[in-house]
C-alpha cells in the first residue's frame, strides 16, 4: 500500500479539510483521554514553544499523517503519559480516541494509530 503525505489536505466526500484542522482533531482526542499528560514531544523546545502559544492554539507537534490509496488515514502521534498510569492502556485508548474522531468528525478511516510515549509527567496536586 503506497501511502503520501498530505499537504494539501484530505478529501472526504468532496470536501477538502485542511491537515492542520486533522492535526488539531487528533491531538484534542487525544488530549482527552486520561493518563495522557501533553501531545507532541517533552524538552526545552517544546516547553518554550508551548509557553509561546499558550492560550492560542492546540499543539499539533509531534503528529504526523499519511493518507493511503484508499483514503485511509495513518497517524502517528507523540504523547507524554503521567506516571502511575498503565502505558499500553493509555496508548490503546488512544488508538480507540483518535480513530473514533477522525470517523466521527472526518469521515476518514484509520489504516493504523501509532502512539509514542515520549516523557512521563507527575501530577500535580
């Protein structure tokens, strides 16, 4: 299965989406699910960017996505998962929200969901 990247957008239905709103559709759903701490990748980098935009936009860094000949969706996508939670469960649902988002709110179906850890995060109290 050849897959391309999809710069100019994801065409569902004959509507074109751009990939920054499937970019922003992913991370909120993934945002959402517990035991996930942050979307994109933990540093300094991604600390200052993050302080940047704070208030202004849903980080989209660390996902990336291919559309395949058959217009299935292949996401990748960098967590931070907090400590204490079981990380094969976060990142099963993860897998459950995303595609659950991008068929509910795209119309696109998932080939696959590939979830990274990146950093653990404690919680604050």
């Amino acid at each position: 299965m050849k897959e391309k990247n999809a710069p100019q957008g994801f065409c569902v239905n004959g509507i074109t989406i751009a990939p920054g709103v499937v970019e922003t559709i992913v991370s909120l759903a993934a945002a959402e699910v517990p035991g996930v701490a942050g979307v994109g990748t933990a540093g300094p980098i991604s600390s200052i960017a993050a302080a940047l935009n704070a208030g202004r936009s849903v980080p989209t860094a660390g996902i990336k996505l291919a559309v395949a000949e058959d217009s299935s969706v292949s996401v990748n996508l960098t967590i931070q998962a907090y400590y204490g939670y079981r990380l094969a469960d976060v990142a099963a649902q993860v897998r459950e929200a995303v595609a659950d988002a991008l068929k509910g709110q795209v119309g696109a179906q998932t080939s696959s969901v590939d979830v990274y850890v990146d950093a653990l995060a404690f919680e604050e109290n």
